[in-house]
C-alpha cells in the first residue's frame, strides 16, 4: 500500500535537507502513519485502516461510525 492516510489523506511532501554550510539536498518528508485496528460495533467486526495520528484523533472526537460513513460515502472499500 502506498504511504497515505485513508481518512485524512496525508501523503508524503518533498523539501529540503539543509546542512550547516547552507548546502540543500531533496528529501521526502512521510507522514506518522499507524495500522490501526478499531471495532466497528454497527456492523460488530474489527476494521483495519491505515491512518496518521491526526486521523485517530479524529476517530476519537467524531466516532469511527461516522469517519466510515464519509469515507464509504467518498467511494473507499472498508
């Protein structure tokens, strides 16, 4: 799987490393992503999404029911 966030969509960003003498070298900047088990009680089964540390403060805030809606709403399989 790629390295993207199935709930917020974070995926990596390009910058630059710069060394003490200013010198600059590209490098990729990845997000904190997690493989994270949750219990889907509505449908009472364990759902296994990749998500960043973002997102489960997301599922934590809004409810994983409603985080599954919206991404079933926007086309993805869980």
């Amino acid at each position: 799987m790629a390295r993207v966030c199935q709930v917020t969509g974070k995926k990596p960003i390009t910058g630059n490393t710069v060394s003490h003498s200013n010198i600059k070298t590209k490098r990729r900047f990845l997000p904190n992503l997690q493989t994270k088990r949750f219990f889907f009680a509505e449908e009472d089964r364990w759902v296994t999404i990749k998500v960043s540390t973002e997102a489960i403060r997301t599922i934590n805030k809004n409810g994983l029911a409603s985080v599954i809606k919206g991404l079933r709403a926007a086309g993805t399989k869980i």
